[in-house]
C-alpha cells in the first residue's frame, strides 16, 4: 500500500515540476507574431507576412509606386 501513496506523491511532485517549467519558460504570442511577419513595405515600413499580402497592399495603398523588386521578381 505503501508503494500506491509514493507513486501519488511521486506524480504530484513531477506535475508541479513540469508546471513550473513551462510557466518559466512561458509562450509569448507578441514575439511568434513578430517573428511571423518577414517582408516590410519600402514605403511605409509596415510589416506582412506573405508576397500575397504584400502585394495587395502594396497595389492598394501605393498605386503610384514602382514594384519593390522582391514583387516584380515573385510576379515574373
């Protein structure tokens, strides 16, 4: 019987350590986000995650600009 109550104590024990590990080492949703946006418009430095988007935005917020060259070489 004795061996049942350590076995609890033991899995309590580990449980708390493996709490305390992650809550240290934590997940930071602002840094994945950042770290999902790669390309930034030459005009107005914002940043996109994608060529789509980067298009898009780029067609509907700037129509009077050239292609940045990352666009005109994805397009050809």
């Amino acid at each position: 019987m004795a061996r049942g109550h350590q076995k609890v104590q033991s899995q309590q024990k580990n449980l708390e350590k493996q709490q305390k590990l992650k809550k240290a080492q934590g997940h930071d949703q602002k840094k994945a986000a950042a770290a999902a946006l790669v390309h930034q418009c030459t005009v107005c430095k914002s940043m996109m995650g994608d060529l789509k988007t980067y298009r898009q935005h780029f067609e509907n917020k700037h129509p009077g600009k050239a292609l940045p060259d990352v666009l005109a070489a994805e397009q050809a």
